[in-house]
C-alpha cells in the first residue's frame, strides 16, 4: 500500500512495509529524504487492510 500526500514544502510519501511497519520519506526540492518509521502496527491476525491515507494540517 502506498499513499502521498503534497504540502507548501514538497511531498510525503507513506507505504506499509511487510505487514506491520508504517514508513514514510520526505521529496523536497527533488531530493528524497531516507525512510523513517511512522507507527508499528499492531493488530490481530483477524484484522486487514485493503487501503490507507494520510493528511496533514496546515502547519506541516
């Protein structure tokens, strides 16, 4: 899964890394950041994920 998002200062980009790691990097003028870890999900085995977004407010 892989969502994005665009603000004043360039884009970040969230993906799902196996079945529990949350990731994402920053694109700023062209250059993208190293990945770094979002959240650990943690969920039961009966729980899944078909799709996921991601915003952010106006001071980020």
């Amino acid at each position: 899964m892989l969502t994005a998002n665009k603000n004043k200062d360039g884009l970040l980009i969230c993906y799902l890394e196996g079945d529990e790691l949350f990731k994402g990097f920053t694109v700023k003028a062209g250059k993208a950041s190293e990945p770094f870890l979002i959240k650990k999900i943690i969920k039961p085995d009966k729980i899944s994920y078909s799709a996921m977004s991601v915003s952010l407010d106006e001071e980020t």
